[in-house]
C-alpha cells in the first residue's frame, strides 16, 4: 500500500501557483516595456515627419496634433526644432 501525504500535494500546487503568477507578471512588464518603446519611435518618427513637412510648406498649423499629442514647431537660425511632451527633437542644416 502507499502513502500518500496531502501537504505535499497543497505546497505543490502552491509552487505552480507562484511560478504562473512570476511568468505572467514577467511577460506583462516585458510588453509594457516594449509599447513604451514603441510610443518613442513614433513619437520621433512624427516629429521628423513634421520637420520635413515644414522644409516643403510653411503653413503648417502649429501647434500640430496627432494621436491627442501636441507637436510644436520652432525654427532657428539653422535648425528645425519639435517639441512634444518633455522631449525636444532637433534638426540641423
């Protein structure tokens, strides 16, 4: 006859419990992280996009809006220059 003991069976299922939660917890950090990277990109992507807009017409509304984000445009001396939230994107010429 075997023994079987119920404690080993709780804690096991405990420990399957804990590595689920550690797995899923890890991948919702990783995609989160990844989606703040992304956002990034196409922040900076919009920014030179709108820089090179502004190279071909001057009457660009600014500030300009995408994606409920307001992108303002100053032009220098020598340089184009994007705001967007606290982020500045600079293009010299």
């Amino acid at each position: 006859m075997r023994r079987r003991h119920k404690g080993f069976i709780l804690v096991e299922s405990l420990i399957s419990l804990s590595i689920s939660l550690m797995v899923v917890l890890t991948l919702t950090y990783c995609i989160n992280e990844q989606f703040k990277l992304l956002n990034n990109w196409e922040e900076r992507v919009n920014a030179h996009k709108i820089m090179l807009l502004n190279l071909k017409n001057n009457n660009i509304p600014n500030p300009l809006i995408i994606k409920n984000q307001e992108y303002y445009f100053f032009r220098h001396e020598n340089k184009f220059e994007v705001k967007v939230n606290k982020n500045v994107y600079q293009m010299e010429f």
